[in-house]
C-alpha cells in the first residue's frame, strides 16, 4: 500500500484503516515493479478493490481498468497520458461520487439514474457521475490500429447508417471533427443514434452528454477534448489528436456493437 500512496501517477483517497495486505499480496504487487506497465494496471485494478471496500455498506462506484494496456495506444496517446488521465482524473471523480451520494437517496443507483435525478439540481453530483460514466465509455472507444473508414464486411450496418444519415463517411468524418474541435473549452464530441438507426453528430461541453440533454440520442461513439486527454501528447494542438483519434484510434467494433444494441432495443446501456 506504501507504494501506492507514493507513486507518482496515483492518487488516492485517504480513507479509514483497512486490512489491505491480502489484496496487495493477491495482486502480487511488489516493491520493485511500480513502473512497469502491468504492475500499473495491477495498481489502477487494486484501486477499484479498495473503492469498493472502503465502500461497503455504502456506495460502490469502481474504477475500470482500461480495456488495453498503457503503452498500448504510443505514440498516439503516451503512456504518461493514460496514467495520470484514468489513474489520476477518472479515478478522481469516482471517488468523489462514493463520498457524495453517501448516506442519501442517490446511494447504489445506476450512473445513468444520478446523472438524470442530479443534473441541474445537484451539480457537483451530476458532474462527477457523468464524468465517471463518459470516461468509462470513451475508453472502450480507443484502441491499437484502430480507426478509418469501417470495414465494409465487419461493420456493415453501421457503414450503411452512416452513409444513409451523413451522405458518405467523409461527411461524418468533417461534421464529428467540427464538433470536437469547435466545443469550447473542455467537453465531448459524440455520434448518437436515434433508437431507429439514424446517426447524428452532437458535441456537449464540461461533463453533459446525450443521456440527459435528450431522452432520444443514445451515444455510441464519443471522443473527449477536455485537455488532459490529449496535452501531454498534442499541446494546444486539439485538431491533431482528433485527426489521429478519428484515423488511428477509433473502436469501430464497439461502435458497431453500440449501433447494435440501440437498433434493437431502442434503449440506453452502462
């Protein structure tokens, strides 16, 4: 646990006395790896175990381990970048969310149900739950050698709506770069669907995202512009991280698998 405390690209909330030596020797932490990329994962995964320990009885948000490892996205996204973006600002506001709906009405209910009982109304909770939510929906957008136009043989449907509603994929590809680069200040651009397949192109500022500003638009692609997602590795460049996100990083398997879903059921998921 020492060596979580003091690592620099940790953060963690100081909380009551637990026994932490089981979960510490289970995980195989040891002094020495710190640095490596897998005793890090190993670090964020243990982050979520205590969460939820520290937790008990109460709320029991967790943080997710990243789908890929840290190095996984260089040069693209840095190793830096992931450790201090999920390690540091994910895990932030998560933590955050456990201590403020503790002991109230919001406690144990869905992330989707806090961002729509809170927004407007409670601020400070909606911001940290829907950060928590879009965060962990923007990972599994990202992957190695990812990007570009959709395969026409794996993701045929979703190459299809994007064609219908956009009138090709550069159109899409012109209007979600727009959307991303022009969101002022720190926010969100996203690709929503109706329910009924129709594609369109929104971009939300701070944490908003389409759960709550329409009760129709079901996100199934976003790309977060908040600058400690991409500073590090871009500067004050934003339009260069949204080229590379758009034709190296992209998930176009989840976002067909998002597409999917909402065709088929019309409704949201976690």
């Amino acid at each position: 646990l020492h060596h979580i405390l003091s690592h620099p690209f940790y953060v963690l909330t100081i909380v009551p006395p637990i026994h932490c030596c089981d979960y510490y020797h289970q995980y195989n932490i040891h002094a020495s790896a710190p640095d490596s990329d897998q005793n890090m994962q190993q670090l964020l995964i243990l982050s979520s175990i205590l969460a939820v320990t520290v937790n008990a009885g109460g709320a029991t948000y967790d943080l997710p381990p990243l789908p890929f490892g840290l190095s996984a996205l260089k040069p693209m996204i840095g190793k830096k970048t992931l450790q201090i973006h999920h390690g540091k600002h994910h895990a932030k506001y998560v933590n955050t969310l456990n201590a403020l709906v503790a002991g109230t009405s919001l406690e144990n209910q869905s992330l989707e149900k806090i961002m729509k009982a809170s927004y407007k109304s409670k601020p400070a909770i909606f911001n940290n739950a829907a950060q928590a939510w879009n965060h962990s929906f923007y990972w599994k957008c990202l992957k190695p050698k990812g990007g570009g136009v959709p395969d026409e043989n794996k993701h045929a449907q979703l190459l299809e709506k994007i064609n219908k509603s956009f009138g090709s994929y550069a159109e899409f590809r012109k209007q979600f770069a727009e959307a991303a680069n022009t969101a002022f200040g720190s926010g969100w651009a996203w690709l929503v669907s109706d329910g009924r397949g129709n594609l369109s192109v929104m971009k939300t500022i701070g944490a908003d995202n389409p759960l709550v500003l329409s009760g129709r638009s079901i996100p199934i692609l976003t790309c977060d512009v908040w600058e400690h997602a991409y500073y590090l590795d871009y500067a004050n460049l934003r339009p260069s991280y949204v080229d590379t996100f758009l034709d190296n990083l992209l998930n176009w398997d989840f976002v067909a698998e998002n597409l999917e879903r909402a065709v088929s059921s019309g409704r949201n998921w976690s």
